[in-house]
C-alpha cells in the first residue's frame, strides 16, 4: 500500500500511526491471499468479517477495499450487517406485537435479512446499477431509498462485515437464565431472547452461506467491548460536529449511561459467539484490550 494513501486512510479514519504496522505486518498479506483466492474463481468472491462492537471490523473492510483497488485492481464494495436494520416504523410494530425490547436495534430480529440477501445477490450478478441501503445511526433511522449508495458494473469482492455475523442460535435450555439484569428484568419470560434465538436459527443462515471467506478479530472478553463501544461513539460525535445540524444529532448521540445498557442487548451473542466461532473461520485475529493484534490463526492452508 503507498505510502500517500496510507497516510490519507489514517488520518480520514482517525486512526493512530501505529495502525500502519498493523497494516504492514497483518492486513497486506491477509489482502495478498484473498485477491489470489478471487481470481482462481470466475465467481464474485463474498467475504465476512465477524467483530464485537468496536473491534474495527468497519476499518478494516474499508482498508481492504482500498488495498484490493490499488494493488491488485480488483473491485469491492462494503456491506454493513448495520445497514439492514428494519426502519424505525418496523421496530416500533415488532415492539408492540413482539416485544418491547425489540424497538432497540442490534439484535438478530431488527435486521432485514431477505434485503440484505437480495442485495448480495444483485451485487453478485448485476452489471448495471445496483442500490445498498445505508442506516443513520444518528436519526435511528434507515437512508430514504433517494440516498442509498449505488454502484454499477462487476464487482469482483463483496464484503460483508457484522457483530452477529456467522453466529449460531443457542440451544433452548440455554436461554433459561438470564445473562444480565437487562434479560432478568425486562425480558423475565425470556419472550426477547427466544424471539431472537429463533430469528437467527430459522433467518440467518441463509445470508451466512453466501460467505466464501470468513474473518473474525476477537475480543479477549465482553467486559473491553464497553470501552470500544464508547470510543467508537466519540468519532461518531467528532464526526458530525462539522455538520450544520450537529446540535440538533448530538442529541440523538448516545451517553456513556446508554451504552452501558445498549451493550446488553448484545451480550448473550457475543459471549456465544466468543466460544463458539473462532474455530469456525478461516481467518481468526486475536485482539488484547487495547485492540492490537496478539496472533493470527490461518486455518486456510492455502501459501
């Protein structure tokens, strides 16, 4: 990767220098071997990248994407699992039919999976113009379809990247005790847990087998995943500061108290997914708390 570009990707994502090491030692060969295992393929190569809230698995899609252009002229696109979430009109119905806990994006149950499917799809076959939804994090609310991203001709790598992504639907006697006082007090039927247990038993799997080659950067524990979370709502904040409306999305911008009970929601997944997954994916980096890179464990075989 050049040095001008690398230096631009750093600064436009508010990245510390030290990343570009990361880059160097990690990202460049991880790029190196996809980009080979593309091309072996006539086919639109998909690629997943699992990672708790925080972990940079949005960076590290949008680096890849970056470097598969200008090394190896290959054309890919970044799906977010985020950009699927039902709309905010969708939520409130499953909320008042479902479960309230359901108004909270996040959980397998909010997304709009036969969407995101049909989207893979078109992106995998289309060579005229193909729309991807997009979700504002900030209104709580998805992009009016005038607003979506649009790209048009072969697109040689999809990415697709998600906390729950490639997760598997627990057993149902594992649902009995609750994880947190989130499921022991607002879902004391277990009604919340069972819906979205369900969902990703019965809907999810179906986007997951369009992945050909799967990543996961690994948190050491759920418990740095609060900090991450915090962090990543503080370039959030910095970003839309220069925005003319910035006073009026602050205050949609969550607290340092709302995310404590946001990552909740996401905690009976990420913990099953932490034992889980990990020898499940070709790809598999292991984080510290301070989110750098400990060991890569290559479980492709492929030189």
């Amino acid at each position: 990767m050049q040095k001008i570009a690398l230096d631009k990707f750093l600064i436009d994502h508010q990245l510390p220098l030290h990343y570009s090491h990361t880059i160097e030692d990690w990202f460049s060969s991880l790029a190196e071997k996809i980009s080979k295992q593309q091309q072996q393929t006539a086919n639109t190569l998909v690629l997943g990248i699992n990672g708790a809230q925080g972990s940079g698995k949005s960076t590290l899609a949008k680096l890849l994407v970056q470097i598969f252009d200008q090394d190896f002229a290959l054309t890919a696109v970044v799906l977010s699992l985020d950009d699927f979430y039902y709309t905010g009109q969708e939520r409130k119905h499953l909320a008042k039919t479902i479960h309230p806990l359901l108004n909270t994006r996040g959980v397998p149950g909010t997304h709009d999976i036969p969407l995101a499917i049909n989207t893979v799809q078109r992106l995998s076959t289309a060579e005229d113009i193909c729309c991807m939804p997009r979700f504002n994090k900030v209104t709580d609310d998805r992009y009016a379809e005038t607003e979506w991203d649009t790209i048009s001709g072969h697109v040689d790598i999809i990415i697709v990247e998600g906390w729950c992504l490639g997760a598997q639907a627990q057993h149902p006697d594992e649902l009995v005790m609750p994880i947190n006082d989130l499921e022991a007090k607002e879902d004391s039927e277990k009604i919340w847990r069972s819906y979205v247990n369900n969902q990703l038993k019965v809907l999810y799997p179906a986007l997951f087998s369009y992945i050909d080659v799967w990543i996961m950067l690994k948190a050491p524990s759920f418990e740095c995943i609060y900090k991450w979370r915090l962090e990543q709502e503080t370039k959030l904040r910095a970003t839309i500061a220069q925005s003319p409306y910035s006073e009026k999305q602050n205050q949609n911008l969550m607290t340092e108290k709302d995310i404590a009970r946001f990552i909740k929601f996401y905690q009976r997944i990420t913990e099953h997914m932490l034992k889980t997954l990990p020898e499940k994916v070709d790809y598999l980096f292991e984080l510290n708390q301070q989110r750098e890179i400990q060991r890569l464990i290559d479980n492709t075989h492929i030189d």
